[in-house]
C-alpha cells in the first residue's frame, strides 16, 4: 500500500501488489477501487498531473474523467 495524492479533497492508494488504484472523493464522500489496465491508466494520467505541478482544477478534471465509478460510500474508521 502506496498514500499516492493526499489534500482536503482528494485520497488516492496505489496497491501494487493487488495492481490496484483506491480513489476517494473526500468532498462527495464517495470513492473506487479499479484494477488492472484502468489503474495503470489512472496512474499514468495522475503522473502526469503531478509532473506538471498542476493547480487543483488539474486534479479535479482528472478525478470528473472517473466519476461515474465513484459509486461506493467512503468509509472512515
């Protein structure tokens, strides 16, 4: 288990041994766990934002691309 991308608004763990990525949306409460090629995409896109030193908007965009799968109730404990 990998903490990636940590704000206020944003959660985001790399499980490479599982080849997974879990995203949550702290502002909806709301995230996803995907696997496989969509993980290994939603890392090279996330790289991306980060290398390019984007503003939050950048991150936003990135996190709407996916939120038709942020459909599982975040759960803290």
């Amino acid at each position: 288990m990998q903490i990636v991308y940590n704000d206020q608004q944003l959660y985001v763990v790399d499980y490479p041994g599982h080849d997974a990525i879990e995203v949550i949306d702290k502002r909806l409460g709301r995230g996803m766990v995907i696997r496989a090629a969509a993980a290994q995409r939603f890392r090279e896109e996330l790289d991306g934002v980060i290398a390019n030193g984007s503003d939050e908007d950048a991150f936003d965009i990135l996190v709407e691309h996916y939120g038709g799968l942020l459909n599982q109730p975040a759960i803290y404990h």
